[in-house]
C-alpha cells in the first residue's frame, strides 16, 4: 500500500508510518521492531491474502480478527486483555500492508510486536479503528472460509514455533501433576498450571480441572472441590498467534475395570479421526466418518453430538471446530485437534499432519504412554 491512498486519511493519522512508527526495511530493526519475523514467509502470507482478493475479485482487505492477524504478522501478539479485540488490524491491498491502531498503542507494537518496515498509522484512542480503514476494504468476516485455507497450511517456521509451544504446554502439565495430591482443589491445580504457562510466555486461555466431583462435566471450570480420586485437566495455550490444545489425566487410585474399558475405547475413536484425515477431505466428511467409530466400540452412536470433536488447530482453538457442515478442507501441514470424549473419558493432542506421517507436538516423553497405531497416546498419570 503506497503513502497515497484513495481515500484522504484525518489529520490526527499518520501518512503511513511516523519516524516512531516503522522500523528498517531491511527485515531486521534497527531500534524497534521484531528480529524474528521471516521476510520470505510474509511474502508467502501476503501471496495468500491476494490470492483471496483474486477469489472474490476485490482490491483490498481489513483483516481484524486475533488470528488473522496474528497468522499474517507471523505470530504478532494482538491483544491487551486476553478477552478483548484485537488492538490492531492489517489492511491489504494491490500495493501493499498498512497497520490500524491506536496512539497509546502504536509505540509499544512497534517496538515489541511487528515485523519492522510494517507501516502504521494510529488513530486518537477514543476513536474506532475503522476511522483509518479506506472505504470500500473487504470485511474478512465475508471471506473466513476463504481465509481459514489461507492459514491452513503451516509454514516451516510456523511449525517449529508450534512443536515448542506444543512442547512447552505438555511439561507445564507434567509438572503439575506429577506433584498434584488428591486433597488439592480444582483452582489451586488450575491456578499452578496457569502460573507455569504464563512463565513460559504461553497466555492461558483456557485452563479446565474437573476432579471426581464433575466426573462427568465436559467442560469443567476450576471450583474449590478437592481432586479427589481422579481428575482431568484440559490447556488451550496461545504463543505468537499459535494455540495449542490437549488433555491430561491423573488418579489416585486404581482405575477400575470400566475406566480402563473407556480409554480403550476412546482411544479407537481417536484413531478413526486421524485415520479419515487426509489431504482433500472436507472437516464434515471426517466427521461423519470418525464419529460411526462411536457405535462401533461400544459407545452410544450418537455420542458424538454431545459434545464437540475438535477439529483444525493453528490460530483458533479449532480453525474450524469439525461440524456436518463445515467444508473446509484438510491440507497438508495443517495442524490438528481431535477430541473424541465421553462420560469420564477423554483424549485429546495437537497434532501436525506432515506428507510422511503425524507428528505429535503436545508430547513430554516423561509423561506415561502406550502404543498406538499412529503414535504413542496418554496414558492417566497414577499417582502414589
């Protein structure tokens, strides 16, 4: 996007980027601006971003939802409370980028935040974003499927960042379990994980304990009941855009002969799911293929429609969530989070779908595990 646009900016914008508000060109910042960002890989973006201009036959584009933005700043934090807005939008056009903030934010963003040369302007605070956006930029909300494609296909240095992430979410929860006691409540174990996220620079976005008191909640929100005899604990962790999804179980005591039945279970359910994802695959074909896996194992056939079975992972918690109507398709390097579930059993991980096999990349190998088809799966934690 040149410094001259169609459309006149207010005099309280800057013409494309301050003196404070852009960094070298160089793809590296002299004083300000992120080091880490792959020149190669925005390109890559940007190459996707007009492909979807090309699609719908328009000019430019007003990305402002978290992950569209982040996914294109290569990996940009975009929020200040972790259930706000965005604190900026990316307009592309035929020209080029144009970052939309605010000026109380615009300094810190450039300096910690955007890949350097990324132009900026900002508008006064007390003034809505769009105030900068040139009339007649596409809404991405009319081209989320078009841009769901967009973000599906990891870039390598996208995959690294998720295989750490993934990584650094798994030894939060081995950590905190393995010294996790029967006695302790659901929002201490909750608030301990949190904690060891957040000092992985890994914004906790969800942190789900259910102890044997909600045994049979799905989504269990910490409450002061102890653990008990057996809990589960669910993260959805977020660095540099990415989000990372998997489930962790610990016990007490001996599981019974039920329990083990179910995670048996479950766990054929899971492989179904990774069995029907393939490059080309629309999300509900998977679904209706993976979901008669329910009736096939012993489970009722219609489990699957009481609760959620994951679906694509990246910049979303599911990017989508898998539903009978949702035609997006699977590609290849996308990321995945199945999370086949019943009454008292659960399994769920991140996992890349690479051309030779898939790749785990929520995994510590410390945590107890069993053979699968696939891959190695989770086992419950037992505790002494």
């Amino acid at each position: 996007m040149s410094d001259q646009t169609a459309v006149a900016q207010p005099a309280w914008a800057t013409s494309r980027a301050s003196s404070a508000g852009r960094a070298s060109s160089t793809g590296r910042a002299s004083s300000t601006g992120r080091t880490d960002v792959s020149a190669a890989d925005r390109a890559v973006k940007r190459r996707r971003v007009l492909d979807v201009l090309d699609a719908v036959q328009a000019d430019a584009i007003v990305l402002r939802s978290h992950a569209s933005v982040s996914w294109y700043l290569d990996g940009a934090r975009t929020h200040v409370t972790l259930a706000g807005d965005p604190v900026l939008w990316v307009v592309v056009d035929r020209t080029g980028d144009l970052v939309v903030t605010t000026t109380n934010e615009r300094d810190r963003l450039v300096r910690d935040e955007l890949p350097a040369g990324v132009p900026v302007t900002a508008v006064p605070w007390h003034r809505p974003l769009t105030a900068a956006v040139p009339r007649g930029a596409l809404d991405e909300a009319v081209v989320a499927r078009h841009l769901r494609q967009a973000r599906a296909s990891l870039l390598p240095a996208e995959t690294a960042r998720f295989a750490a992430l993934g990584r650094h979410c798994a030894e939060t929860l081995t950590d905190a379990l393995t010294t996790a006691r029967p006695e302790e409540t659901e929002r201490a174990l909750a608030a301990r994980v949190a904690a060891a996220l957040t000092a992985r620079a890994v914004d906790p976005l969800a942190v789900l304990v259910g102890g044997a008191a909600q045994a049979t909640t799905r989504h269990p929100l910490p409450t002061d009941a102890p653990l008990g005899e057996r809990a589960m604990v669910v993260v959805c962790g977020r660095r540099a855009g990415l989000i990372a999804n998997l489930t962790r179980w610990v016990r007490f005591t001996a599981p019974t002969t039920g329990e083990l039945v179910a995670q048996d279970r479950i766990r054929a359910v899971e492989e179904a799911f990774f069995a029907a994802t393939s490059p080309g695959r629309t999300l509900a074909d998977v679904l209706a293929e993976a979901s008669a896996a329910y009736g096939r194992v012993g489970f009722a056939p219609d489990e699957w429609r009481r609760h959620h079975q994951g679906g694509a992972a990246g910049y979303h918690g599911r990017d989508p969530r898998a539903a009978p109507d949702v035609t997006d398709a699977v590609a290849t390097h996308q990321a995945f989070a199945w999370n086949p579930t019943a009454v008292g059993a659960k399994v769920e991980d991140t996992v890349l779908l690479t051309t030779a096999r898939p790749v785990v990349l929520t995994v510590d190998p410390r945590w107890p595990a069993s053979d699968g088809p696939r891959f190695p799966r989770p086992d419950e934690l037992v505790r002494p």
